[in-house]
C-alpha cells in the first residue's frame, strides 16, 4: 500500500466559500472524498492535514519522514515566498507533488513563481479540484517508480 500525505494550507479550509469564481465551489471535505475513491483505485491510503500556519505545514511534512511514501501538497499563499516548507520537503527527501486549485501562472504576478516547485516532483495547476486527482495519479507514478529502481 503507497501512503501520501495530502497537505493543505492557508485557506484551504473555506474552499467552497472564499473567492468561488476563482477557486470553485467544491469544499476541502469534498475534495477529500473525491481523493480517497480515486486513491482506493489506485492502490493508496491518504492522510489529510490542513492548517494555517507555516510551521504546522512544516511540522506535518517531518512526520511523515519514514510513515508515508510521498506528499501532495497544496501550500496555498505560501507557494510563493515558504523557502522552510521547500527546504522541508527537500529535508525528507519524499516525493512531492505540488497542486493548485488555480492556474497560478495566469492570476497576478506574484503569484507566478513558486519556491515549492524546484522541490517537487511536479506542479498541476488550473484544473480546480480534479487537479488533485490528477497530481494524486502522478504522484503514485513517481512513486512506483522510485520502487522499481
């Protein structure tokens, strides 16, 4: 069984609510059920964690050092300027997937770079709630494999 930590930021919590024209309707508890049927598919157990504050993020990705094989992450705000949650997932050197509900590259400016990404494995970004699904497939791809070397 391939274990991820699903890992969300600041906000993420009022999906659904805050700002639907930009990033949907669907909630965060929606989004995790999506997650687990599409990851009972695929061969995976998920864990979830939200939280607002940057050194939970960072506490969170430490434990999961030795108890799951990869994170899929949306760092929200913090995908822009969090170098300790970038050199977190680098510490635990698990495969990452970076999501966004967005299409961070089209929004403003500053919301274009992502310190996250060069730690990552890869960014899906644009595709609203599926895009989890979609960064959940690729990282159980990476995962497999890193098993197969």
């Amino acid at each position: 069984m391939i274990r991820i930590a699903v890992i969300n930021g600041p906000n993420l919590n009022l999906l659904g609510v805050r700002e639907p024209g930009v990033y949907g309707r669907t909630s965060l508890p929606e989004i995790e059920a999506r997650l687990r049927e599409a990851a009972a598919g695929l061969g995976a157990e998920l864990s979830f964690f939200q939280s607002n504050h940057e050194g939970a993020i960072i506490d969170r990705i430490h434990a999961a050092l030795g108890k799951e094989d990869g994170i899929l992450i949306n760092p929200g705000a913090f995908t822009h300027y969090s170098y300790a949650i970038r050199d977190a997932i680098q510490a635990v050197a698990l495969p990452a997937v970076e999501v966004h509900l967005s299409n961070i590259h089209k929004r403003e400016p500053f919301r274009h770079t992502s310190v996250i990404a060069p730690a990552a494995a890869g960014q899906i970004a644009g595709f609203g709630p599926y895009g989890y699904e979609l960064g959940l497939m690729a990282l159980v791809n990476v995962i497999r494999q890193t098993r197969s070397e």
